[in-house]
C-alpha cells in the first residue's frame, strides 16, 4: 500500500494532488509505503481501495475530485462481510481481498 486515507476530507485533498504528480505529499493517516520512502523514491498509486462501509456519495466525491488524473485508475470497493469472513479488518486479511478485487477489476 503506497498511500493510506483514513479521512473523506484527507482522501479529498490528497488523492488528486499525489495523482497529479505532487510526490511531496505525505498521508495524513501516517500509513502507507510513501511515508517511509524519500519524496524522489515515492510512487503514485495505481489503483484506488475503499473499505465496504464507505458510502456510495464518498466514493463519487473523490472520483470527481480526481478527475482526468484517474483515468486508467483501478477503483475497488472490499465489501465488509469479505472482511469479517476472512478474519476481520487486519493488513493479513485484508490483503488478499485487494488482490482478488484488483485482479476482478474493480468497480
């Protein structure tokens, strides 16, 4: 995970400005690879993950506040009841969902 939002408000800003390019920025949340990794070895995301309980008006939110910058983005919903099933909301769970909603393609 190169970038973590754990705010609607966070995911706002910070997703269109690291899409365009701006490498300076750092998570909010403090998690995600970018936040150990010098800013001239940061990498921009290549697909979009968001949690089952995000509601749909999020979702649209930031896709228009990314515009033009996510084409050819994968976006990818993990439904919660994935989640619960495969043990609960923990990176060693999570994980392999977002594998399988990436290579399914996503939304």
């Amino acid at each position: 995970m190169v970038h973590l939002c754990t705010e609607l408000s966070s995911a706002l800003t910070e997703i269109p400005a690291i899409l365009k390019g701006d490498l300076s920025i750092t998570p909010a949340s403090g998690a995600g690879s970018n936040v150990t990794r010098p800013e001239n070895e940061r990498r921009k995301p290549k697909a979009v993950v968001f949690g089952g309980g995000i509601p749909d008006e999020e979702v649209r939110q930031v896709k228009e506040a990314v515009g033009e910058y996510g084409v050819g983005m994968v976006w990818c919903r993990i439904k919660p009841e994935d989640t619960k099933a495969a043990g609960g909301p923990s990176p060693e769970a999570i994980a392999p969902l977002v594998k399988k909603a990436l290579r399914e393609g996503g939304l």
